[in-house]
C-alpha cells in the first residue's frame, strides 16, 4: 500500500500560526498563495482568479478558470490536524473512501509534481499546507429550508463509512487526531470551551445539568474496534452539496479522526439541533443508517443522544472563537438560547430528537 509520505512535497517542514481573519467572503487571496497556487497545480495564472470561501478551522477558496469556478483550494490551519501527514493521511481515507459503491465524494487533484498536499510559503517564510478539489456544483444543504429529505442518504453513507474503515488497513504513517471527550468538551477543548459563551446563571447550570446526564451515559460505553474508529466527524449540512438533480456529495473531510462511530449522527445535527425541522432529520439518518448496518440498541440510541446534546455543547465552544459569517446569516446568533433549549429537552427526554 502507498505510504502517506508519498502524497507530501516535504513531510518535516514546521509550520508557524498565521491567520486570513482580515478577509471577507468574495475577496481576493493574498498574492503570495495566488502565485503558490498557480505554480503548484501548473495554471495561467491570467487565467485564473482565487476568492475567498470561508475562513473556520482552514481557509478556504474557490479557484476560478476563465470566470467559471473548476476547484476550491483549501488552506490549513498551521497546527491543527497535526501536521503534513496528518493532511496526507485524510487525503488517502478520501481515495479509499471513493471505492465504496452508490456514494459520491469530492475529487483531490494532483499537483504538477503528482502529489496531492503541497506547502506554500507567505511572506515571512510560513509554510501553510494546500490541497485542492473539483469544484462540486450545486447548493449546500444548510443553505435549504428543510435538508430532511437528503438524511436518509446520509445516514446509510456513514454506515458504509463505518464498515469501510472497520475493515481498512491504514497505510503506513496514517496519523489522525482523537474526537474524545476531552477534545469537545474538556478543560482545554479543540474548539473553545462552551463555559465561555453568552449564558445566563441559571442557563449555564442547566447546560451543565445536561452535560453530566450525557456523559454519565458515554462513561460507561466502551470504546472497541466495533464503537470506535475513523469517521467523517462534521457530515453537517455545510458539507454535502446537492447537485440540481438531487444527487448528493460529501465535501470537507478536514476533521476526519478517530471518534465513536456514532459521533457522525451527533455531527449530522451540528448547529441545528434546535430547528423544528431537526427530529426529521434525526430520524431519516436513523432509517437510512440502519438500512445499512442493521438495527440499533437501546443503548445505543442513548449513546447517540449523549453524543448530539455533548456535540451541541461542544459547537457552542465553536461559536466563542469562530467567525459569525462562517455559518448562515443568523445562525450563530442563535446558537445559546438554542443550546439552551436543547438541553432542557435533553433533560426532560434524553432521545427528544428521535420522537
């Protein structure tokens, strides 16, 4: 099997923090990624044009060729999955991934050096880590009113998700991060710590209520080769595209990792937990996931709850250090009372969700 140093230009290079904090959506990179990205991939680059997407836990950009979008470029955040090969590495899940049969996924594009994960360097020398995909057309799902429809298709592709990476035999220097409790929702979380946010007193002592109940359920679930393993980890609405004839793609395998393998339900749900559209969605992930992988337990439908009100905790540390335009006009802002209302659910039916 390919070797992950294979996918990389240079695998030991240390890269510094940096940030694109100072653009807006639409604008243009900064000339020294442009010209990067350019030689990089071998493009015109009179031809070319390369705007800013969003700015989360990478930088993303859309790369245009003669006006019309062809891929988008995905800048990472120095230090955030663990370096190059741990790039490299969600770049070779993704190929393996692509074998699975009935599901689509975004397209890596090789370099003019035919590796898939390239270092470009700023002005002061940084090295930030590039990747690049097709561009996929079409509409995200948080961009509908009501993505239900689509969950069941979700929820049967992250049962194949799972039983491919039950069964894949990682090649060798695979190297991605953890998604424990302690990187949700820990003293020292991957994403913030939820404590932080805008809460009342009595609000945040009910969020706490809430947390306890649900870990109690995860502390005593095991972690084994059939609970736990490599997922997706964020198949929220931002990162399934539909096409205008209603086939889906997944994009932004950018936080892979190893997790409970029903972290991806909690994910599935991020940020809109509180909708009234959620149950629908809930419950079509559940049709679809156990078409798949067969029928659920009662402890695990606990454990799926556990995980989406510790995950909706966990987005609302996400919200304190994140940027607002990073998530659909008004969707941060409801984001505590939201979360707040979760959790009084969560205490009052632990599996309201699937109701």
């Amino acid at each position: 099997m390919q070797a992950i140093v294979s996918l990389l230009d240079n695998p030991v290079d240390v890269v510094s923090l940096s940030t694109f904090s100072d653009l807006t959506k639409g604008a243009p990179a900064p000339h020294w990624l442009f010209r990067g990205v350019c030689g990089a991939w071998g493009i015109e680059p009179e031809r070319a044009e390369l705007n800013l997407i969003t700015v989360s836990e990478n930088a993303t950009f859309v790369l245009l060729l003669n006006g019309r979008p062809e891929g988008v470029v995905r800048v990472s955040q120095p230090g955030y999955v663990g370096g190059p090969e741990a790039v490299a590495s969600e770049i070779a899940w993704l190929a393996a991934l692509h074998e699975i049969d009935g599901v689509r996924l975004i397209d890596p594009v090789p370099t003019v050096r035919g590796t898939f994960v390239t270092k470009i360097r700023d002005l002061n020398g940084v090295g930030w880590m590039v990747v690049s995909t097709k561009f996929v057309e079409g509409t995200v799902l948080e961009d509908l009113d009501d993505p239900s429809r689509y969950y069941r298709t979700i929820g049967e592709w992250s049962a194949k998700f799972h039983e491919q990476s039950r069964h894949w035999n990682r090649p060798f220097g695979f190297k991605r991060f953890n998604w424990g409790i302690s990187d949700m929702v820990g003293a020292s979380p991957r994403w913030g710590r939820w404590e932080t946010a805008d809460l009342s007193d009595a609000d945040r002592h009910l969020c706490e209520r809430a947390l306890d109940a649900a870990l109690a359920v995860m502390n005593t679930y095991p972690r084994d080769s059939h609970t736990w393993g490599l997922i997706h980890a964020d198949l929220r609405p931002s990162n399934i595209i539909r096409a205008d004839n209603g086939d889906l793609t997944v994009i932004d395998f950018d936080d892979a990792g190893y997790s409970w393998y029903l972290y991806d339900y909690a994910s599935s749900l991020s940020f809109v937990e509180h909708k009234p559209y959620a149950p629908q969605l809930a419950k079509a992930w559940l049709d679809g996931y156990v078409s798949v992988a067969g029928p659920m337990s009662s402890e695990e439908l606990h454990v799926m709850s556990a995980l989406s009100m510790i995950r909706r905790l966990q987005m609302l540390g996400w919200t304190t250090n994140h940027r607002e335009d990073a998530l659909p006009k008004g969707l941060a802002a409801e984001q505590a009372a939201g979360t707040v209302q979760c959790a009084r659910n969560y205490l009052a039916d632990a599996q309201w969700l699937l109701r």
